[in-house]
C-alpha cells in the first residue's frame, strides 16, 4: 500500500475509533443488582438483594423470593396514609423486603404486558410518575404528595401522577413498548402515554373537548381530554399502549356476567 494512502486509512480508523468512544453511553448507575429478562414484552424484574440490604416493592408485582428474603412490613400509615386521604383513595401499597444473613432474589412482574426500565434518582433531579407503573425503589426513595395536579394529569381517574425525590434505584413499567424522549423544547403529549418525565421539565395540564371520551357509554375508562404540556430540558418515557385503552379492548371479548338464582 502506497504510504499516503496508509496514512490516510489510519487516519480514519482512528477517527472511527475515537466517534466511538465519544458517543458510548456512560456507566448505569445501580446501588442494587438486578436483570431485566422476558423483554420487551412479559417482563421481569429480578432483584438481588445484599445481606441487611431492603427495597420497597409493589405488593402486587411480587412472583418469588428466595427463602432468604422476607417481608418487614406492609407500609400503610404516615406518607402513604396522607396520600391516600389527598386523592380519596388507595392508589399505591408498599411492601418491604429484605435480606436476612444470606443474598437473596427477588422476582417481580409488572401487571400488563409491556417494558420494564430502571432509573437512578439523585439529589439534584427527582421522577414523575404513573402511579399504576411503579414497581420498586430503595428505601431512601421519598414520595412527594405536596405538589397539585397529582390526579388531574391523567384521563384515568384511577390512577395519579406521583414526584419521587431522593436518592437511589427506582423501577417502572410499560403498557407495549417503552420510548425514552428527550425534550429540549414544548412539546405536547397525550397524558395517558406518558409513563415518566424529569423534574426538571415544567407541566400543564389543558382539555381538548374534541378528545373527550366520556360521552361513550360503554368506554369504563374513558378519558376526559386532557392534553400535557411539557416545557424545558430533560426526559420523558412514553409507553406504546394507553392502559384504558388496552382494558377497553379486552372487556369486549369478555362474557356478559349473570346473576344465577338459587333454585
């Protein structure tokens, strides 16, 4: 090979080389061990817990733990009894889980079909959330109900937005396919997809009449029109599928359920 031209082809491996470190992600930031298996689509969340070490877990996500690790306490009083008196309703329990003297697993599934995602909460940045999606966070991990618009964000009534502040691991899940958007600018969102965003990132909250769906009788969960605004620098997670959407889709394959009369 001519020596120019040598030259030339280092010159562009070493170029290629150094594009590929400058655009490789940085290093996940985890206090706890886990894997995610299953993906994308049916899930699962697999905790390893560390000796003395407990996490907070929704108790409905729970599948199986080792021997190891046992149930502390179901947390409802103080901050999860003062949101339950805020939105008039249970919208979120807690379990507490640690490991005795020995590591232990613990599995999770969330409960529709969908993403599992970690993020790692810091002091300077705290989490939106769908309260439905949660799964798991340390201990360390506090839940904000001193902010309004927690049950006015979504067009789901049942649900609520919930601020997690703090520091350490936390888990949520998808309905479908989980997006991760990050927002430099106004954009505006169909709340019911919006699974997480930033703190970071300002929020209104607006109704739309043309997207009501209330006047549809059979339509259980049906939305109110509410569209977000989301204004400023940070990310957002995205689910795929509307939960009420998707549980409307079912209950027209389910069968009338009858009352049966004793003879």
């Amino acid at each position: 090979m001519d020596p120019i031209e040598e030259n030339l082809a280092e010159s562009l491996i070493l170029s290629a080389k150094e594009g590929r470190e400058k655009k490789a992600e940085p290093p996940e930031v985890r206090d706890i061990y886990f894997t995610v298996d299953h993906e994308p689509l049916y899930t699962t969340l697999d905790l390893e817990l560390t000796p003395k070490k407990s996490i907070l877990v929704d108790a409905s996500t729970v599948v199986a733990m080792d021997p190891s690790v046992t149930l502390m306490t179901k947390l409802r009083g103080g901050l999860l009894q003062n949101l339950a008196k805020i939105l008039g309703r249970e919208v979120i329990v807690l379990n507490q889980f640690s490991a005795d003297s020995q590591a232990g697993h613990l599995r999770l599934a969330p409960p529709l079909p969908g993403d599992i995602h970690h993020y790692h909460l810091s002091d300077k940045k705290g989490l939106y959330l769908h309260s439905s999606h949660f799964l798991a966070c340390k201990p360390t991990v506090q839940i904000n109900t001193h902010f309004t618009g927690m049950q006015d964000f979504y067009n789901d009534d049942s649900t609520a937005l919930l601020h997690f502040t703090g520091q350490g691991d936390l888990w949520f899940s998808s309905c479908g396919g989980l997006l991760d958007v990050a927002v430099d600018e106004t954009i505006t969102f169909n709340p019911d997809y919006v699974l997480a965003f930033e703190d970071s990132l300002d929020y209104e909250v607006e109704v739309c009449e043309g997207l009501c769906a209330d006047h549809l009788k059979e339509n259980l969960f049906g939305g109110k029109g509410r569209l977000c605004r989301l204004r400023g620098e940070g990310q957002v997670w995205l689910q795929s599928r509307q939960d009420h959407s998707f549980l409307n889709y079912l209950k027209s394959f389910l069968p009338s359920v009858r009352t049966i009369e004793a003879p």
